[in-house]
C-alpha cells in the first residue's frame, strides 16, 4: 500500500485531507493555548487581553470547523467517505443534536424542538453522517430565523426511507431563501448535499407559504449485509 505524503502529487481529495492535518496541527495548538490563557490556568489577565484570548479561541475553533467541513466535502464529493453504517434510532440521535445546540439556539433567541412519531424504529445508516447533516441544517436555519421564532426538526418515514425536515415556518429573518439559501461560506449545505448524495438520498429547500423555509433530507438505509 502506498501512501502519498506530498500534497502536490496527491489527488485533489487526498490532498485536501493531507492539507486538512497540517492546518489541525497548528491550529490546535492556538486553540489549546488560547483556551489556557481564556481560563487564566497561567495567572490572570488584564483586561482587555482576557476578552482577546477568547475571540483568539473562537475565531480558531471557526477556522479548524471550516478546515474539517472541506476535508470531508473533498473525500464525500469523491466517494471516499469514511463512515460506517450501524443501528441506531434516529429520533435519539435527532434530541442529541438539538440538546447539543440548544445553547446556542437560546442565546439567538430562538426555539429549536423535535416533532414525529417516536416509534420509528432504528434504522441501518451512517450515524456520522446524520450527526453533521442534522447539525450543518440547524446551524443554517439559525442564521436565517428572527428573534421569538421556532425551528422544527421532523423525523418520518416514507416509503422505507427517513425523511428528515429543518423548518423555521413564519421566522424567516427577513432574507428571500429563494434568492439566497444560505449565509456565509455556504460550506455547511454543501457538505450536506454530497453526504445525502453519498448515503443515495437527496436535500431540497423551499420557502413556506407563510414565510421561513424548510429544508427536506431523504436518506435510504443501506442494504443488510
């Protein structure tokens, strides 16, 4: 087995992952020291270097989810991801995420809260690739949705496939979703889309009739083996 370890010779996907290590690294570090001089574990700091070292920390943590959201968009696109499919239930997996972003969910002023049946059963997928799907479609339906307004994470199944809906009906925060879908570097629906794509499902966003948007993933089990 060769392993390529020039960046220059290696093919686009593979040289993004080697790319991709050598930013971690760095940026680990700043990371790790910033989160040190944040805590004060040297001593403490004066202001206004306290409130520096904790911009310093999330401005690196933004850089390092960029870093990983290519990675994993270059070996998706090419149909080298890395995951595996397991059993697990989906509606637990979907109250994970939501419990793991409500906090940032609160601080915008919004409400993010679960709805579908709750016997759906486990289904043979890829955990990982649900987790940073459902994660990537919150995150992007927070940058859309107005103070005082709710978003909405359905699970049901159709047809034997999970489909999975990201809602903020009437909280569009006043952006034609049409025009734009997205804010920022449009990375996270990108990821979306080539792990539906790579997990034989599809991702479709249409506005609401009464304003807001919903973002729709389907996703097919893969077969028992």
């Amino acid at each position: 087995m060769t392993v390529t370890t020039d960046i220059r010779s290696a093919p686009a996907p593979e040289a993004l992952a080697l790319l991709g290590h050598e930013l971690r690294t760095p940026l680990n570090a700043l990371i790790g020291y910033a989160d040190a001089m944040r805590r004060q574990t040297f001593g403490p700091l004066p202001p206004p270097y306290d409130e520096q070292a904790a911009i310093i920390h999330g401005a690196a943590q933004h850089l390092l989810s960029l870093v990983n959201d290519m990675t994993d968009i270059a070996r998706a696109e090419a149909g080298v991801w890395s995951g595996a499919p397991e059993r697990f239930d989906p509606r637990v997996l979907a109250d994970e995420v939501v419990t793991l972003l409500n906090p940032r969910a609160l601080t915008a002023g919004v409400r993010l809260r679960t709805s579908g049946r709750d016997d759906l059963g486990d289904i043979l997928a890829d955990r990982r690739a649900m987790t940073q799907i459902l994660v990537n479609l919150i995150d992007n339906a927070l940058k859309f949705t107005a103070k005082g307004s709710e978003i909405r994470v359905d699970l049901a199944k159709e047809a034997g496939d999970l489909r999975l809906t990201v809602a903020n009906p009437g909280g569009c925060d006043g952006v034609p979703v049409a025009a734009s879908p997205v804010k920022g570097t449009g990375l996270g629906l990108r990821l979306v889309r080539a792990l539906c794509s790579e997990h034989g499902g599809s991702l479709t966003i249409a506005d609401l009739a009464e304003g807001g948007f919903m973002a729709t993933v389907r996703l097919a089990e893969y077969p028992e083996i």
